[in-house]
C-alpha cells in the first residue's frame, strides 16, 4: 500500500527587495523631524534699533548718496570729493590714511534705489575695507 503524497510545490526565492517597510520608516521620521524642528529653539539675536545707536566714532570716512546718484567722500576735516563707484574704494582708502579701523559711514538720500547702497557696500567690502555702515535718522 503506497500512499502518494501530494508533491510540494517548490517556492522561488523573490528577486525583489521590498522597500515599503523602508518608506514607512522614513515617513515617520520625517514626520517627527517636522514635529519637533519647531520647537527648537534659534539663538537669542539683538538687533540694534535706529535709536538704540552707540555714540559716532571719533574717526570716520563719510560716503554720501544724493538723489541724482552722486557720491561724495568726506572725511573728519570736511574735505568732500566727488567720486565715481570704481574710484570710491582709493579715495576711501587714502582718507583712512593707514588707518584701517576708521569707520566708513554711508549716507544715502531716502529716494534713491536701495540697489544703488548695496552696490556701494559690496564695492567696500570686497576690498577688504572694514568697519561700514549706515547713516540713519534717530526717532
């Protein structure tokens, strides 16, 4: 008495790698990733106010912006030139007089385009001039 058993069928191995358990995982993590980057906290930043200025410096180049887009150096006597923005960093450069941490200061009309100070402090920094800022009007 032979009892035939039924044949097994053989299984193949997957090819495949199954990324859904992967996904699921970085789905979680993103979403508590997102969760909790909110409620870190940044670092405390002060920003100074127009009015909260400290006193002028001592020393100091003047750059001046009128509304015709004129620029004007002046230093501590009140000596003014007139200036072009390529020759504003020599004439910048010989009113320090050696001096680098002479402060510059620019000065801008109210009227003339932004576009034209941030030029202005561009052509100063990439120079490697040091110690600029701006002139405004305390409230």
């Amino acid at each position: 008495m032979a009892v035939d058993l039924p044949k097994r069928k053989r299984v193949k191995p997957m090819s495949q790698m199954n990324v859904v358990p992967y996904i699921d995982v970085m789905l979680v993590l993103l979403i508590i990733f997102m969760v909790t980057a909110p409620m870190l906290t940044m670092g405390e930043i002060e920003v100074p106010s127009a009015g909260a200025a400290s006193r002028a410096p001592e020393q100091f180049v003047r750059v001046s912006v009128s509304a015709g887009n004129e620029i004007k150096v002046t230093d501590n006597t009140g000596a003014t030139t007139p200036v072009t923005l390529p020759q504003l960093v020599e004439e910048v450069r010989a009113m320090q007089a050696g001096n680098e941490n002479t402060a510059v200061i620019i000065a801008a009309d109210k009227q003339i385009p932004y576009e034209q100070v941030v030029k202005i402090l561009n052509t100063l920094n990439e120079s490697g001039i040091k110690r600029v800022g701006l002139l405004v009007a305390q409230q």
